[in-house]
C-alpha cells in the first residue's frame, strides 16, 4: 500500500486514492453487495469530481466549523445544506466530505487512518438506492458527526478530552461505513432476530478495505464496537446496543460510576467498560445517526420518517411515529454535550409538534416528495429568500 506524507494532514488526496486503486482491485467484494468493477468504477468517478467537489464544500459547507453563533445558530445552514443535496442533479462525493472533514478536524491524523478514510469514503459511495439507508443517508451521518466533533472540540478545547486526529479519523471512517451493504430489512428476518445483524454485515464488508489500508487490529476493533452501537433493537430494549453504550456513557461521564458496579455489558461491547474514549466516540456516532431525523427541524423530520416507512414497506407515516421514534429510541435526548448543544432545543420542538399533530388526529404525513422540507424550502431557494 502506498505510503502517505502527513504534514498537519496536508495530503495530495487525490493523488494518494490514485495509487490505492491496486489495492481495492485486488480485494473480492461479498458478491451480495457490490463487484470488483463496481468499487472500481466507483473510485475512479470520486477522482473525476474531487477538484470539483472540494469547491462546492468550501463555498458552502464551512459554517460546520464556526461556533460564534453557537450550534442552535447552525441549524438553518444545515437545512439548506441538506435541501440543496436532495434537489441536485449530483451531490459532493462522500469521499470528498471524508476529505473536507479531515483537513478541517484530524490535524495529525496517521497515515494509516488517512488511508482509511478515503477507503472507508469509497466504498460507501458504491451505490445503494434504498428509500432510507442510501448513499445520502451515509452523508448526512457523515455531515453531523463533523459538526459533532467540531462543537465537541470547541467546548474541550486545551483538555484531554478533545479529540484527536486518530479519533476524529477513526469517527469519520465509522460514519461512511456505518450502513454499509444495508438491504432495507431490520435484524429479524423470517422472524428470528439476530442482534447486529446489519452492523457486523457492515463491518465485515469493509475489513478487507480497511486492513488492507494498514490499521491495526486494536483499531479495527474499535470500529467494530462503534458499529455495533448504532443498532437500537429490539426498540425499547434496555439490553439493546444502544442503551448499553448510553449506561456506559453515564458511568464514564454522567457520575454514575459512583454509584454503579461494573456494567453488566455484552461480551462484543465489553470493551466500553474500560475505555471512556472509545464510549465518547460510540456516542457521537450515535447521535449522528439520528441527529438529521431527531434535531433539525420538524419537516426534517417529517420527510426522514416518511423515507424510513418506505423502505419499511409501509405506505404512510404518522405523528405517531414521530413520538415513537423520539420515546424508543432518542429517549427524548441527547447525551453528549455537543449533541445537546446542536440538537437539544430542535428535538423538544418536534417532540412538541408531533404531539400537537397527534392531538389534531394524528393524520398521515404527505408523501415524502410532496413533503414540507422539499416543497416549502424550495419555493423559499427558487425566490432568493434565507432557507430556513
């Protein structure tokens, strides 16, 4: 594999993806997701629009990065950002926010996770049409848990809790990969639930890429255990993956550690026991994944839902479903102090709208392209007015 220079992650990216095109040949895809030919093309079409691409996030993604409003202030721009990837013809590659994300946030990041990075971006970009878990799905999680580690990194700035450039790289790997291969179906099929089903296919769709790129197995287990606790099933479950890393996340960092044992966690996520970093991380994965659905804005939400029912094969959606998703598996908050700083506020109001919607007779949402988020905010781009 070739060999990177790091200089305060100042990296010629499309070059050095270039030269790992041999090693992503070289590696036999599981043929129930994608080809050789597939991960190839993919790699070639992220190295045609790089320059490109790069442009368009400067322009228009930098406000990720500026705290002076502080992150209720954001929420607007990150509205705008995500109608104009829903309405374009072509949105900027998920490698090429990995890229954005690095050069702006993993300051000192390893050549190996570098490599990874851009790995773990390329095979997320191979293509996946679902209604839900698709390629912009990834770039939203992508999108959040960037803003989640800048506004993590501004409140723990100058202490040994800020993140560093193997963490936030390892972050940023974790949400291109997160869903990777997901098939539209939950972990029970045919009936029999099988815990993690969806995030170990995940992981071990992207090992190959990822030792291949020359990260070390203590890493890669990391990345395991952050994939495992995204899966929030059974919904309401204490023993769900989820809640686990939420109680070791309490333990670490909410004082309960003072009053608690040790956890009584599952052997694969035993490792949150010991290691409050790696909890850190899995937490800020976590609310990525649901920040786009659970703390922006009530059409936001409204348009997620309707995409996930969809998929779900479900013909409509429901303020009831909005309630459910926030009490199942939100549990009405945000543990993290950037997730409460960028979400907190924005998720109690659409908790209060739903409830509003239900009280009116709880009737079905419109269907997801005719929703509020598509039409309204359109109308407000197509006149000049502020998105918001």
């Amino acid at each position: 594999m070739v060999e990177l220079a790091d200089e305060n992650n100042k990296l010629d990216w499309a070059a050095t993806l270039r030269a790992m095109s041999p090693a992503f040949d070289a590696i036999r895809p599981d043929a129930s997701w994608a080809t050789r030919n597939t991960v190839h093309q993919t790699a070639q079409k992220i190295i045609e629009t790089l320059e490109q691409d790069a442009a368009t996030l400067e322009s228009e993604a930098n406000f990720i990065f500026s705290h002076a409003a502080g992150g209720e202030g954001m929420t607007p721009q990150s509205v705008a950002m995500l109608l104009r990837w829903h309405i374009a013809e072509r949105t900027p590659s998920l490698s090429s926010l990995a890229i954005f994300a690095a050069r702006n946030l993993a300051f000192g990041m390893p050549p190996e996770i570098a490599r990874g990075v851009l790995a773990a971006s390329v095979i997320g970009e191979a293509e996946n049409n679902l209604p839900y878990h698709n390629n912009l799905h990834y770039k939203k999680v992508l999108f959040q848990t960037m803003r989640l580690i800048a506004m993590h990194n501004h409140i723990y700035e100058g202490t040994d809790q800020a993140l560093d450039g193997k963490k936030t790289g390892l972050l940023i790997i974790a949400a291109c990969i997160h869903d990777l291969g997901h098939d539209g179906k939950g972990n029970t099929i045919k009936g029999v639930f099988e815990p993690g089903r969806l995030e170990r296919r995940a992981f071990k769709l992207a090992f190959p890429y990822l030792e291949a790129c020359g990260i070390d197995y203590a890493d890669l287990e990391k990345l395991r255990v952050m994939l495992l606790c995204t899966d929030v099933a059974p919904l309401g479950d204490p023993a769900n993956p989820v809640n686990q890393m939420k109680s070791a996340y309490r333990y670490h960092f909410l004082g309960q550690k003072r009053k608690t044992g040790p956890l009584n966690l599952d052997e694969d996520l035993e490792p949150l026991q010991r290691d409050a970093e790696l909890t850190m991380m899995c937490a800020i994965l976590h609310e990525a994944d649901i920040g786009t659905s659970a703390g922006l804005d009530y059409a936001v939400t409204v348009y997620e839902t309707g995409l996930y029912k969809r998929e779900m094969g479900e013909e409509q959606a429901f303020p009831q479903d909005v309630v459910d998703f926030l009490n199942d598996i939100c549990q009405r908050q945000m543990l993290t102090d950037a997730g409460q700083r960028l979400f907190a506020a924005n998720m109690a109001r659409i908790f209060a709208l739903a409830e509003k919607e239900i009280a009116d007779g709880n009737h079905a949402f419109p269907q997801p392209e005719y929703s509020d988020f598509l039409l309204l905010h359109r109308a407000d781009d197509s006149t000049g007015k502020t998105i918001n």
